[in-house]
C-alpha cells in the first residue's frame, strides 16, 4: 500500500530530528532557542561512569515518585555515555518561562548544596547543580517547558 504524499511527509516531518547535531531536539524537547557555556568549578570525578549518571537519575525519579503529588517535570538521561541530562515539564503551567527553569535549577543547587558530600568537601558555598552534574560526568544539560523552548547549558 502505498501512502498519500501529504501523509509521508508529516511522518518524515515528525520522526526526523530538528537538528542534525542534536537528534534529541524536536523529539523529547523543541528546537534549542538558547544555549550557554557554564564552565565548572569542579572536576569529572575518576569514578563518572554511565552507571553513576543513570543511579543519580533513577534517585532524582524515585524521589518525585514518592511524592504525594504527581511530579511537575521528567529527567532523563540520554546519549551513548548518558552525558546528557534533560529536564522537561510535565504540564503547561509549570517551566514556562527560561526564568522559571533558572529557578528550578536555583532549587536544586540548594538541595545539592545541602548534601553530605558537599558540606564533607567543603564546596556547599560555593559549587552549584550545574558542577555537581560536571562531578558526575554530565556534559550537557537541556531544560524546556516541553512545549515552546528548550535551553541547553553546556558544561566544561
């Protein structure tokens, strides 16, 4: 059987990547609108394996899971090495704005900041989310709405 033209186009439209140095964007995320540079004060950890990466995201998942409350956003790991961390809103009324992404991710810095290997380390003052996810081995971080921006956040 043969499909109408029209059809084969919207599947082609819809399962290609928007990007072709990103096939994650357009699928699990729209179209990158912004991006930035975030140069980590920390070093990758010797043991930052693929394994670390999953574990610290089954963790974050299993702590929304235990939540009373449906989770207001998803996390996920993606790449060959899981180097990819994405966040993504689960409603349309909750990461609307890269404003309130910022906040979400200021959010995580305070409960990063207040685990025990920050304060034994020394680094709750100073170190961020964003170098706890360089000390796991993260390169990548993308946050969106789900709907209308994805901003990705490169970390070196």
């Amino acid at each position: 059987m043969r499909l109408p033209t029209v059809i084969v186009m919207f599947i082609v439209a819809v399962t290609l990547p928007a990007s072709a140095d990103d096939r994650h964007e357009g699928y699990y995320y729209p179209e990158v609108t912004s991006r930035e540079t975030y140069v980590a004060r920390a070093d990758t950890m010797p043991d930052a394996t693929r394994a670390r990466r999953l574990g610290f995201v089954i963790g974050m998942t299993a702590e929304q899971q235990a939540q009373p409350f449906p989770p207001q956003w998803a996390v996920f790991a993606k790449g060959t090495e899981a180097e990819k961390l994405i966040i993504v809103s689960l409603s349309r009324d909750y990461l609307v704005t890269l404003y309130q992404a910022r906040g979400l991710l200021a959010q995580m810095t305070a409960m990063a900041r207040a685990t025990p290997f920050f304060i034994e380390s020394g680094v709750e003052d100073h170190y961020t989310f964003l170098d706890l996810l360089k000390l796991i081995g993260f390169r990548q971080l993308t946050i969106s709405d789900g709907e209308t921006y994805a901003h990705q956040i490169l970390i070196e």
